[in-house]
C-alpha cells in the first residue's frame, strides 16, 4: 500500500461515497475513518457557504460606509499600517491552494468550517449542540441523499445528520442499509457535533414510517440558571462533552424547554439506571456542593402524581438495545458482557461515548492498560450486522466492579 495507491483510492471513495470494491482490508482500514470525516466535513462546508452569503448584505452595507467615511473632507489622511497575514491568510498563502491531497484538502474545509460555525450563547439563551459533545435526539427524517438526512425536532429545529459506512442503522427487523431511510421515518440519533445543527452520526435506531415529519422550530431555548422548586419534565436531548466533566439535557415542561446543566456524576448514575434516557420524567434537584447553574437529576416516573406532564415521545418511537452485565474479557475493541442471558459481545469504536461513574477509573487508566475486566457496565447501541448478537455501542456507562462471590 503506496501513499500514491491511497490517495487514488480517496479519491474514487469521495466521488462515490463508499469505499472501492478492489481495497484491501488494510486499505479499507485506512479509508473508511478518512471517508466517514469527509462526510461530515462537506456537511459543514455546505454550512459555511450558507451562512457566508447570508451575511453577504451587512458585510457590503459596512464596506459602503466604510467608503463614505474615508470621502468625508475632514478626515485627517494618514499611512495605511502595514498588516501582517491573519492565520487564515497564512494557512492559504502561496502553494496550498495547489495542494493535490485529498487529506490535506479535507482538513483546509475542517479549519474554515470550525472557525465559522462555533456555537454561542447569550447570556439567558443558549445553543443545544456544542461543538465535539455526544449527543442522543430524537426526530423524524424530512430528507435524505444516502449521505446526510435532515431530521425535524419540534424543540431543536432542522438537524443535518452525516452518515458514513461506520454508522450503524437498525430497525425492529435488525441492521438496514442507510440509503434506506426516508421522509416520515422517526430516529434515535446518536454521535458527535460537528457544527450548530449538525451532527456525524455513529448510531441511528429507526421505527416505523409514520409518513408526517414534525415541524421543526429551533428556537432559541432559556439555560435554566437559578433553580426553581418543583421543576420537572421530560428529557428531550442529552449531551455529553468529551472530557466526560459536563453534561446537559434539554428538559421540556408543561409550558416551556429548558436547557439544564447536570453534574456527571449525577448524569451517569442517571444513565446507568435509565438506559433509555430520551423520554424520560425527571425532577430537577439542587446539591450545596454543586457551582452554581449546576443541578443534578431524579427520576420522577414513580413520584405519585405530577403536573400536567408533557407529550412523551410515541409507543413506536426508536430507541437503541440495551445491554447490562459484568466484563468477563476484552479482546482489542470487543468487551464480552455476561448478562441474565448470556454472554454478549460489544463492539467499542472510537465514537463510542464511555462514562466511567463511579468505577474508580478514568480514560488514563484505559490507555495505560487497567482494563474494565469484572466491572459492571449499562451499554446502549445497535444490533451489528456481523451477528445478531453483538451490539456496536453507541455509550457505554462503567461501573464499580462487581462482588466476585455473586458472580
């Protein structure tokens, strides 16, 4: 395998959208995380040139007073400075744009994509995806080209979703095919934020064709600052940053959505009790030990009465398979669980979100080599086409290491 060898197999993989017939396993190893970045990464230039043209008329508005200013009469003329190149200007300069590599092309629309669509917030308001967090959605398919669909959320508004060969999608039946989705399909999206709106997916479940997509509204959502007494909803998003120190759900009540930051460790035990997140009562609790604008989460389904509890996702609505046991072995990527039923196979990738709640462990001690060998672990994800029974997780939640004597 030549770098000249790669590079035209890129190339072919990029017109196309999936990797050639003719790669070998090595070569397909290279390829399909490059072609699944790609993915994402034309998702986000389609983005920039949006939102560029845009801001095309107050850019030329600025410019013509600009121009008005530097007529007036009195204005004092003085040497125009002598500007050094801007990072970008730097990054473009001279040969680059002569690049042929398609790697090198792919990572110049990543730096102009990063720059131009990082998410804000004001200060009551704020955005529900963050750039390079996990998240879990719901909504309902509005449009598909086999790469990217566009999915409708009543409280997110449109998202772009890119798919790639490594996302995995499956259904009632099992594993489906991507090209196979279509408007009017309800998902459970699973994967990492890519840009404002946009997210490359790792994990679809999908559920029957319900022919209506919902109406997508985005609006701007409150950040819950202060707590209030009683407040509880259902959780409609959850996001996970990657360092595994914040986490947030977007909780919609009776009358309003909120976005709510959440402690971890209270997020994973959470996650840990409530394998399927989405759709989920919750009351919101304040802890003294918590900074401010922090809280943590209750489950509220078996509190007894509650308010006017707000519309819960339907009985159809899709969500991933679930799996909790104990680690028995690790080989490379693959963790056997022993579960109530058996021993299951799970599949990590490099998508994959793991909390470690309180296990003790952390992403060091991975790398280093302390393995999750006889913890007990709650594993969300889908059916792997390889075998019915292997599930490739989408999150995995570690927890502290079973009683050798119960097992």
């Amino acid at each position: 395998m030549t770098p000249e060898r790669l590079d035209a197999l890129l190339e072919t993989a990029l017109a196309t959208g999936t990797i050639p017939p003719d790669a070998t396993v090595e070569e397909r190893a290279e390829l399909a995380p490059l072609l699944a970045t790609s993915a994402s990464l034309k998702l986000n230039a389609a983005r920039v040139a949006s939102e560029a043209n845009a801001a095309m008329p107050t850019a030329r508005a600025r410019f013509q007073r600009h121009l008005s200013q530097q007529e007036a009469p009195e204005r004092r003329q003085v040497p125009a400075p002598t500007l050094q190149p801007s990072f970008l200007g730097r990054l473009l300069h001279g040969r680059v744009l002569a690049l042929g590599s398609s790697v090198a092309a792919l990572a110049v629309v990543a730096v102009i994509a990063i720059l131009v669509l990082q998410p804000f917030g004001g200060v009551e308001t704020a955005s529900a995806l963050t750039v390079d967090d996990y998240v879990q959605v719901q909504g309902v398919v509005s449009a598909s080209d086999g790469s990217t669909v566009t999915i409708q959320s009543p409280e997110v508004g449109n998202l772009q979703v890119a798919l790639s060969d490594l996302t995995s999608v499956t259904d009632d039946d099992g594993v489906r095919e991507i090209s196979s989705l279509q408007p009017g399909d309800p998902v459970l999206v699973s994967g990492v934020v890519t840009a404002r709106q946009a997210i490359a997916a790792s994990n679809v479940a999908v559920a029957k064709n319900q022919g209506t997509p919902a109406t997508g509204v985005g609006e701007k959502i409150k950040l819950l600052k202060s707590f209030r007494d009683g407040l509880q909803g259902s959780i409609r998003l959850i996001s996970l940053s990657p360092d595994g120190k914040k986490a947030r759900v977007l909780l919609v009540t009776s009358s309003e959505s909120l976005l709510v930051d959440v402690d971890a460790r209270s997020m994973d035990q959470f996650l840990a009790e409530a394998p399927r997140p989405l759709g989920a009562l919750v009351r919101i609790v304040v802890a003294p030990d918590l900074a401010k604008g922090v809280f943590r989460l209750e489950s509220a389904e078996a509190s007894g009465p509650t308010p006017t509890r707000p519309a819960t996702p339907p009985a159809a609505a899709p969500q991933f398979q679930n799996v909790r046991g104990v680690v028995t072995s690790r080989t490379a990527n693959v963790l056997m669980v022993r579960t109530e039923r058996g021993v299951v196979p799970v599949v990590i990738r490099l998508s994959t979100s793991i909390r470690f709640s309180g296990s003790g462990l952390t992403i060091e001690d991975i790398r280093s080599g302390e393995g999750v060998v006889g913890h007990e672990v709650v594993v969300s994800g889908n059916q792997d086409g390889a075998s019915a029974r292997r599930v490739v997780a989408t999150l995995i939640v570690v927890l502290e290491k079973a009683p050798t004597t119960t097992r």
